[in-house]
C-alpha cells in the first residue's frame, strides 16, 4: 500500500500530453473481448493475469451518481467472479474519483510507472544473437504463462487475449537448450510502441536475457518506422527498472489500483 498523494506532482498531472497518448496506446495494447462500456467507464473483466484487463478504467466522466456506479460496479464484477478493481490514472474522469474511493474504503496499491524514450530512426545493428526466436501470438502467450506458472484459466484468458490483439508487433522467446528462458513483446500503434510482456524464469535472471530481448525489441519498433516507446513496470521492481535506465527509459507518469482490501498482486 502506498499514499498516491506523495508521488512527485509531474508523474500526476493530466495535462501530460505525451502521457495520454502513452495510455490510450496501452489500452488499445491491452484490450481483451471480454470488456463494456458503463456511462463513460471501461470495465474489463478478463479473468488473466494482467490486471489491465480486469478493471475500470475510468476513461470519461458520465451522468450518473457516483454511488449509483460504485454499486453498479461492484455487482458487475461479482457477477463476472472477479474482485472490483480500479485503475488510476492522471486521466481518470471524474477527476476526484481517486479521493472518492479511498474515502468509500477501496486501498491505493500496486503503484506503477509507465516509462518512454525517444527512439531514432535507426538504431546500431546488434549482433545477431541466435538464442533469440521469433514466435507467433499464440505460442508467445503460451510460454509467458509457463514462465510465470500461471494457472489454466489465467493461462487461457491471456492466450485469448494476446492472440485477439488489433495491433501488429513481434513476439520472442530467448531460448537455450530448447528451454524458454525469458520473453517479450513489442505492439505497434502508428509512430508509437509498447513493450509488454517481460517474463524471465526466476531462476535465470540477473544473466542479461531482458536486456538482450529489449534491444531486439526496440531494433524492431525503429525499423517499422516507431518514433517513442513506452512501457509499464512496476515501480518496486528495482531489478527491471535498471534494464530500462540501460536503455534511456525515462518516468513518464504513474498510474495505480484501487480495490477493496484483499485484492492486489499479479501484472500492471
């Protein structure tokens, strides 16, 4: 758990445009089938890991009473047998529903930094490294969920909603001996990337995989003609953010959930 209001004031504001592109981008990034749209808020209900997709994301402000919603809410996700989970974001509408919550008992938790860099036309040309394999959607989704032991049903929701995704990237696998090691993915929305899906098996971690795969990743988004790139860590995760400072990763903003006590843990 954690105060938002003790977060640096440039990683909250809403008039961060580069930040909105940034979160319409992830969105459409994230999006699996199973979501609706309730009086200007998107509600996900995929049962997968990530929590992107099993949350409200309060994208426009609305008519109703703000009491009428949160039970709306409630109801609507304990129908779908799913915790009632919000994300929070600078652009969250309406504007005081992060004061509103935590005053009707939903915890801040799970901070989380979505980090970018400006990315040129052409980057050096890596060495080719053999270990890295390209895969399709399917197959990627697949050894995410084996590298992180997730359960059949979480395991199936992310397939889904990988495989379903509207937006082109590249998925890779780095592999040794057959065994997948790490994983990652870069989706592709005009001049802007998004890295997802940054999995390395615990065990082989502190060994460079994740670095080797973000460079084949951002190879890849410079040559389909990608001008920034951004992506989501968990702000605690020390080990991760240092790969990205390698690379010029810089905080853009902050987004978090809110949810009554209980809920938390698993992908931003």
């Amino acid at each position: 758990m954690f105060d938002p209001a003790a977060l640096p004031a440039e990683l909250r504001r809403a008039d961060n445009l580069l930040g909105a592109r940034f979160e319409d981008a992830g969105l459409s990034a994230s999006q699996p089938p199973q979501q609706t749209i309730y009086d200007g808020w998107l509600l996900r209900y995929s049962p997968g890991k990530a929590k992107r997709a099993r949350s409200v994301n309060a994208i426009g402000p609305g008519r109703l009473p703000l009491a009428e919603k949160l039970a709306h809410v409630e109801s609507f996700y304990r129908r779908a047998g799913l915790r009632a989970l919000y994300r929070i974001t600078p652009y969250t509408l309406p504007t005081g529903l992060d004061a509103a919550l935590a005053t009707a008992g939903y915890m801040a938790r799970d901070e989380t930094r979505v980090m970018w860099i400006d990315l040129p036309r052409s980057l050096p040309v890596a060495p080719a490294d053999a270990s890295i394999t390209q895969v399709d959607a399917i197959e990627f989704a697949e050894v995410a969920a084996q590298l992180r032991g997730s359960p059949a049903a979480q395991a199936a929701a992310e397939r889904q909603r990988i495989a379903n995704s509207a937006l082109r990237g590249e998925f890779v696998t780095l592999r040794e001996d057959g065994q997948d090691l790490a994983c990652g993915s870069v989706l592709l929305e005009g001049e802007t990337a998004g890295i997802f899906n940054m999995v390395t098996a615990d065990a082989h971690r502190g060994r460079g995989h994740a670095t080797a795969i973000v460079g084949r990743l951002l190879q890849h988004a410079a040559a389909a003609g990608a001008h920034k790139v951004y992506l989501q860590v968990d702000a605690g995760n020390t080990p991760a953010r240092r790969v990205y400072d390698r690379f010029g990763f810089r905080d853009c903003y902050a987004y978090w959930y809110r949810a009554v006590s209980g809920e938390g843990g698993g992908k931003q």
